[in-house]
C-alpha cells in the first residue's frame, strides 16, 4: 500500500511530513518512541522503528515418506524465510526423522524445537539482522577461494587423496552459506524488510543473489576437480608437463575469481573488462592441454578437469558481468 505525503517546512529550515497512523499504531508507536533513519545510494529514506523484526512466518508440511521430495520442501520452505516449517505425518518413521535431522544440519540456524510421534517442528533461531548477503557473499567466496587454492596445491603433491578428501568436504559449507544468502534475499523482497546493518540497495542485493549463485556453482566443479584428481592411481600418475600446466591454468582460474568479486564489490568495469578477456586466455590454454593428453592414458579424467576450469573461467565471467551492470545504477 503507498500513500502520498505532502512535505511541510516547520521553523526555518526542517522539513516535516505525518505518519500514518495505522503504520504508527501495528508497529507500537508511542509518544516518545525511537526510530531510525537510513539513506540509501538510490535516493531513498529507510525508516525503521526500533522495535521492527520481520513477520513471524508458519509453514506446514505433510510426510509421504519420500526423502528427496522431504529435501526439497524443508530447504524451500527456509529459504521462502519461514521460520516455523511444522512437519506432519500419522507416524513418522525413525530414518524419516534422521534424514530431517541431516537437513537441519545443512540449514544455518534451523533448530529441531519440538518432536511427537505424528510432528516435528523446525525453527530458525538465527536472527536475520545479525546476517547480511554482502557477509554471505565474502564467505562464500572465502570458502571456494580456499578450496581452489588447495587443488592447484596438490596437483603435484603425495598424499594426495587425504588433501583432495578435505577440499570435498568443505562443499557442504558452501551450500549452507548459499542458501542463507537466498533466504535474505527473499526476506528484503517480503514487505521490503532491511536489516539495519545491510548497505546494500535491493538492485545491489539482487546482483549478490546472483553471484552467489555463480560461486556456488564454482565450487560444484572444484569438487568435481578433487574428486577426478582422487579417482586417478597414484601408480599412473600424469605427466608433469600436464600436470605443470593445470596448475598454471588454475592459478589463473584462482586470480580471475579474485578479480571478478573484487570489480562486483567495487562496480569496477576496467577489471571486469580485465576478468573477461583473461578468461578467454585461459580457453586458449586448456586448448594446449587438451591437445597433449590425447598421448596419455589419462585422457578422459584429465578432459573433465579442463572442462571444469574452463567452467569456472566462465562463472568468474558472469560475476564480471553483474559488475559491468552494477557500473550503470
């Protein structure tokens, strides 16, 4: 609902407009109450009373005993920012239990709070001002960053499946942080609900929602990377002219994500330009390495590996993209 307010001038240089008061009075405004004023880049005022949280948000759903199907409600029901997900069934079986009992472990916040013979009742107990999608971002690429930097590591490295094992593990992390970034999204889309301490204008969020997108995507194929270097015998390992230039592809996969994050934090179009054209270098490079492993006995695991580069190459990309339209706002 909008209303249209005209502006007054009291004394000689404040400006004043009224509140409705319907607004004033659902939000628990009293004489004397506080509320805080935010600016925002594209021109508009924020204000928030200080007792302001988002809605209290109820989600039932029924068991049919199918646990992908149980996946998919429970995740989506958190990211749509419900923070009761109350799960009904006649009886609910034990594994049925454990498997919501593993999806919660995937979900930042969500707490098991209530459990009977026919329901169990998911909450999120985490407070969605504390957490903000620029937070989410940096650690979402401060996870993948780590996880790239450890495969170029141990591309010619011993104990190799030990490194590789770890770096797959790091997968589930990831996600969790992705879908916490998608849950506040939805949330600032809901009512038009900011936390106070996101900077972030709804343009601005929506490119973050999008690049985290990419960056999860990246780390897919940085698991796909580990888990081809680990199914590869140690006893027929690659050449090391191959293996010299995957780690030198990658270095350079690595420093085109770095820049691709940097140019959208900053709407930097000049490295964004820069981030494009080294990732069509680096076509070039797997080229060459396609072009040596059809010698080698590890032809097929050591495509997947390339393609997977060029992949993320192609991810960095779309972020340097989001950056480029972030310049025009």
């Amino acid at each position: 609902m909008e209303e249209a307010r005209k502006v007054q001038i009291t004394g000689k240089s404040t400006y004043m407009i009224t509140l409705p008061k319907k607004w004033a009075v659902d939000v628990g405004l009293q004489p004397g109450s506080l509320v805080s004023l935010s600016y925002r880049n594209e021109g508009t005022l924020l204000l928030t009373p200080s007792t302001t949280k988002p809605l209290i948000s109820h989600k039932t759903l029924e068991i049919d005993g199918e646990k992908n199907g149980l996946r998919r409600d429970i995740i989506g029901a958190y990211v749509m920012g419900h923070q009761f997900i109350a799960l009904h069934a006649r009886t609910i079986p034990q594994e049925i239990r454990k498997e919501i009992q593993g999806i919660c472990k995937n979900l930042i916040g969500s707490e098991i709070v209530e459990e009977t013979k026919d329901k169990i009742v998911i909450y999120d107990i985490l407070d969605p001002g504390e957490f903000t999608i620029d937070k989410g971002l940096k650690r979402m690429y401060a996870l993948v960053y780590g996880m790239l930097k450890d495969l170029i590591a141990v591309v010619n490295a011993r104990g190799r499946k030990e490194m590789l094992s770890e770096i797959v593990s790091r997968e589930e992390e990831v996600d969790r942080v992705f879908l916490l970034i998608a849950k506040q999204f939805i949330m600032r889309l809901k009512a038009g609900w900011v936390s106070k301490e996101d900077q972030l204008n709804l343009v601005e969020a929506f490119h973050y929602r999008l690049a985290a997108d990419n960056l999860e995507r990246i780390g897919d194929h940085a698991v796909k990377i580990a888990n081809t270097f680990a199914s590869i015998d140690s006893e027929d390992d690659l050449p090391r002219d191959i293996t010299d230039k995957i780690a030198c592809v990658g270095k350079n996969s690595l420093d085109i994500v770095e820049k691709s994050i940097i140019s959208l934090r900053r709407a930097d179009v000049a490295l964004a330009g820069t981030v494009l054209r080294e990732t069509a270098k680096i076509r070039g490079e797997i080229s060459e390495i396609n072009r040596l492993k059809m010698e080698t006995t590890n032809a097929l695991p050591i495509g997947i590996i390339t393609d997977s580069i060029s992949r993320i190459g192609d991810y960095a990309g779309n972020i340097a993209e989001l950056a480029i339209d972030l310049h025009q706002l």
